[in-house]
C-alpha cells in the first residue's frame, strides 16, 4: 500500500509535468501547484525539456511510464459529467492500442472529482468515470478482465487551487498499471 | 470504555423532596428553545460541596464542566462564580434565595460530592427556581472518581431538561475522521471524542483512507467506509473491542452507510458497472436486498426513526435532489424541488425534519425542509459546509466545514461545527487537528 502509493505519486507528478506541456494553459498550473518540484510546471517550456530527456534515457515499455509519457494516462472531464469528449476518446485508443502492444499489461482505473461536490455524490460519479472509461476500453477490444476500477471520489485531488482551473485537473481518470 | 454510572432511583433526601412537593404552585422557568436567537437564562452553578481535598478537586472540575456545556449550548449564561455571594457549603439546606437574585441569576445548581469507604464518590446535585424559591430538580449518583466526567455532563443533561423540556446531548460522543497532510497527499483517521472535545481518541491509524463513520443507535459500533486493501468497502469497528469487520464481499464498492433505527441493518450504497443503488444489508443474516433500481445515482440513504421510510439523494431526475421511499424500496417520491443541487439528507431523530447539504450559486449550504419538502430553511452558507448529523434531541446540528486557504493544499482549514435548528449559536467544535464527517452518537444510555 505503501510502496503503491509512492508510485503513485511519482506518476501523477509526471503525469502533471505532461499536461502541463501538451494540454493545459500554463496559468492553471502555476495556480494549482502544490509547490516544490511541481511549480516547474508553470513554463512549458522548460517542462517539455524535461519530458523528451525522461523519454529517450529511462522508459521501460509497459511501464506507468511509458504509458504516461507516451500515450496518456488520464482523460478529463467536465463538471457532474461522465461522457467522453473527443480529446478522451483519442486518449483511450492510444491507450487500447498500447494495451495490446503490452499483452500482459493490467490497468486499474481511478475515478476522481473536484471538490464542488458532496462526498458520497463524488464517490458515485467517479465510480460512473472510471466505468466510462473501462466500458470505452472494452468497445476498442481490451479484454474487461484486464481492467479493474476505483473510485477516490474527491478524495485525491492533483491540482490544489479553489478554482475552476484545479477543478478542471481534478476532474479526472487515471490508468495506473498494476 | 466509560464505566457505567450508577443511577439511585431515591433522588434526594425525603425532606428536599417533601419541600418540592409541598410547592403546589410549579414555577414556569422554562426556555422556549423553538424561537431563534432567545435571550440566554442566567444560571449560577455552584462548585459541588466536598469534604476533602480529593473530592472538592473534583467538585470544582465538574462546575467546570457543567457551566461550560450550558454556555456552549447558547441557552444560558453562567453566572461568575466570583460574584455568588454564598459558598457552597451554606448550600446544602435551601439557599438564601435573595442573594441569588441580588446577582439576577435565574436558576442555580448546587450540589455536594463525598468519598464513600469502597473508593466510589456519591455526588447529588439541586436545581433550584430562584424567584420562585422553589426546588425543580435533584439526582444523585454513586460512581467511581474516573467518571466525573461523564456525571457532570449528565447533570448538565438534567438541567438542560429541566429547564427547556427537551432532552439534554451533553453526554454523547462525536465520531468523525480526523484530518492531516497536504490536500493531494491527505490523511484521514477516524476519531471519537465527547462532544465538548475531550476524551479525544484516534481509532485507526490513517494508513487507509476512511471516510463517513455513523453511530448504532443501539451498540457500541461504528459503520464507516475503508480504502484497506484499496478496496472501497463499508466496515464496522466495535468500540469495545477495536475490531474492524467487512460488511460482506461484494465484487463493487460499498459506501454511504447508515444504520437503521433498530441498529440490526446498515442502509448504503453498491456501485456495480459503474451503477450506484441503494441496498439494506441484515446484519443477522448479512443478507443484501437492493432497494433501487435506477441509472441515476442513489446514494446517502437515512432511515426515518420510526424504520418505515428512507431517504437518499439521486440524480435520477437530471441534478441530484432528495427523495423519500418506504423502507423496502417502494413508493419512491422527490421532495426537494428548489434551484441548485440537495445531497446528504439526513432525517431528524424527532421524525418532522430532514437536514441536507445544499449546492447553489457555488457556495454550500446547510439546511433543513420538512419531509414534504417544504418549509426549507438554510441555516448557515458559504464556500463549503457539508455533511449535517443531528444531536439525538433534534434540536442541534453538527456539520463541516472547508474554509479555502492560499490555493495551496496547505492552508485550507477543515473543521467541525455546529448550529442551533433555529440557525442561531453556530460555533466550531475544537478538534486537535482538521476534522469532517462528524456523527453524533446516540443518548448515553445509563443502563449499559
């Protein structure tokens, strides 16, 4: 649990790095940040020198951090929602097609909200996220045994401002490799 | 874990009790706690008489006590002891009424505590009308020193009684998960604590992210939901023992729990493909029944007190709204139908109200509406209250709330409160650190 969580963290941190370079507006991030090694990104410049050096020197292929660096590990969406955009469906079939190119490859699916809601209502609707996003997998021909789900409701926010900028960031799912 | 206080049903001396009989007209010193924002009584509480240093320590830690649970009630106000102008010890035949009027003190406590020979202490306790020169109430209790404590807030109970016709909730307990850590990297522990704050105790150990804990109306048991394993499942943990329990294996997550009037079923919800319903397990038979069958999200189910009807929140109607159906599912019927988002209705233990958290124009609101939906009241706004509990007489509410800090993660303050039905005496409970999620306990139950 422990070590899961560590790993965890170290994902989400370069998970943020990516966004940061190839989504988000740079304002949002400078806003939410939790500070340390984060506010980095708050020039995307600077972040996306650090993306290409991690990706030609240390990513082992089915790894949290191949997936991260090259196919995405999250898809957004918007505020009490749960369909996908079209951003989150290209996001998937990168993601499907990463899944078969790995065979051996689990993913659990964690289904998370901002904080403009109340705790069992976001503990429901990330349920209904990662669900989205497992069902859309399976649709593209993953195999459902190869995809598990959680709900953290809003219990694990990345982006830590009180403003539609963090909510946005929040409202998320993320595939973590097992 | 508090030892249990023995009640002597003889509540004072025959002579105490034949000058109150003899009292044919009964003073009407009575608060009217249904209108808001009354004028508080005055009370002198007077430091229990004792007669040796052991004893008169505890005397003077139970005034303490009780006037500081009168004073947080907003209902009183306890009187300076600096300014009585008779001691306790002048006070254990009636008092000198006229000097308690000469500090405009309304009622006044008095009492006396003495060691008996096997260790235990005898504490009685008076409450007196001060204008009426009347006697109102008296109890006595025979109990080892260590639950001093607990004596006093059930003196307080007895005046808070005596005085307002309403049961008295200072000798329950509070549940709630502890908070500490960065927002994106928070730790969360379940604690318990008396309702004043104190006897304050962590029960798990926040390697598990834990989340909403309730109360048995009827045990010493908690149900809560736990991340162990990281698998989000409704638990009970048993406050005598510490054990922590699964309630059932199911292959989806299990949440909002809440126990039933009887205390022998857990309401909650099961997500299932994605799909949230409402389902009453037995804790007997560990049996589930599903109770909704909806797309929509069904969740934060509360049992009215009487066990025949439920009701939950459900986005079934396009935004989440409050709803009520009768406890085996049926009859479903939405109640609330103002602008803006309901969650986390919970009925009043007195059956006429059901509080609920309130999203509207982006800030979170507490309130309560009858359970036709109408008569709704907010009782207190802002950028995010949650989660309202009701003390076991109905007539206060505790709830969280999050007051935004720097955008930071680190400067947010969570923390508990609580409010008065009528919207008046709102004051924050004091945790030692961040707290949500509170759930007041049910009445102390002296025969356990």
């Amino acid at each position: 649990m422990r070590l899961n969580l560590g790993l965890k963290t170290l994902s989400i941190f370069t998970a943020l790095l990516l966004v940061a370079a190839c989504e988000t507006a740079p304002t949002e991030t400078g806003d939410s940040s939790g500070g340390g090694a984060t506010t980095q990104t708050s020039g995307s410049g600077s972040t996306t020198t650090v993306v290409t050096e991690t990706k030609t020197t240390t990513v082992q292929p089915g790894s949290q951090e191949d997936l991260v660096l090259n196919v995405g590990d999250r898809v957004f969406f918007g505020f009490d929602k749960y369909d996908l955009s079209d951003e989150a469906q290209a996001t998937l079939q990168r993601q499907a097609a990463w899944l078969k190119a790995n065979p051996t490859v689990t993913l659990l699916i964690e289904g998370n909200c901002d904080e403009r809601g109340t705790r069992e209502y976001n503990l429901a609707l990330g349920e209904r996220r990662a669900t989205a996003v497992k069902n859309y997998l399976v649709t593209l021909g993953v195999s459902a045994d190869r995809l598990s789900t959680i709900s953290y409701g809003k219990e694990r926010p990345v982006a830590l401002g009180h403003n539609e900028a963090a909510w946005a960031q929040n409202r998320r799912s993320v595939s973590v490799v097992n | 874990m508090i030892g249990s206080v023995q009640k002597i049903r003889t509540l004072l001396a025959g002579l105490v009790l034949a000058i109150a009989l003899a009292s044919v007209a009964r003073a009407e010193l009575v608060i009217d706690i249904t209108q808001g924002n009354i004028e508080p009584m005055p009370i002198a509480v007077t430091d229990f008489y004792a007669d040796n240093e052991a004893t008169a320590k505890i005397g003077k830690q139970m005034a303490d006590v009780i006037r500081a649970d009168l004073e947080r009630s907003g209902l009183f106000v306890p009187i300076d002891p600096r300014a009585y102008l008779q001691q306790p010890k002048d006070l254990q035949v009636t008092p000198v009424f006229a000097n308690w009027r000469k500090i405009a003190a309304q009622a006044l406590s008095t009492g006396l505590v003495r060691a008996l020979g096997d260790g235990q202490i005898n504490v009685q306790f008076r409450l007196w009308d001060v204008f009426a020169e009347q006697y109102l109430t008296g109890i006595q209790f025979t109990t080892p020193p260590s639950n001093w404590r607990l004596t006093a807030h059930l003196i307080a109970d007895a005046i808070y009684k005596r005085l307002t016709g309403e049961d008295g909730y200072f000798s329950t307990r509070v549940v709630y998960v502890s908070e500490s850590g960065p927002a994106d990297r928070r730790i969360k522990r379940l604690a318990i604590m008396d309702q004043d704050g104190e006897n304050h105790q962590f029960l798990t150990s926040g390697n598990e992210l834990v989340l909403t804990p309730r109360y048995s109306p009827t045990q010493q048991v908690l149900t809560y939901l736990s991340y162990f394993n990281n698998k989000p499942r409704v638990y009970l943990y048993n406050l005598d023992t510490g054990q922590q329990e699964i309630l059932g294996e199911f292959p989806g997550m299990t949440f909002a729990p809440r126990f039933s009037p009887s205390g022998n079923q857990v309401v909650m919800s099961m997500a299932q493909d994605g799909n949230s319903e409402i389902y009453l397990m037995d804790l007997r038979t560990r049996e589930m029944k599903r109770l909704t069958n909806h797309p929509g999200i069904d969740t934060a189910p509360s049992f009215s007190p009487d066990g025949t009807q439920i009701t939950f929140e459900s986005d079934r109607g396009g935004r989440q709204q409050i709803y009520i159906m009768d406890a085996d599912g049926s009859n479903v019927r939405r109640i609330s139908f103002g602008s803006g988002n309901y969650g986390t209705p919970v009925w009043s233990p007195r059956g006429d109200l059901i509080a609920f958290t309130k999203l509207t124009g982006g800030k979170f609101s507490i309130g309560v509406m009858r359970t036709d939906g109408s008569q709704e009241r907010i009782l207190t706004e802002g950028f995010h209250n949650e989660g309202p509990t009701w003390a076991p007489n109905g007539r206060v509410l505790m709830f969280f709330r999050q007051i935004p800090g720097k955008n930071d993660g680190r400067s947010d303050k969570v923390s508990l409160w609580s409010i008065d039905l009528t919207g008046y005496n709102e004051r924050e409970v004091i945790t030692p650190g961040d707290g949500s999620d509170p759930a007041w306990s049910p009445p102390y139950n002296l025969n356990r």
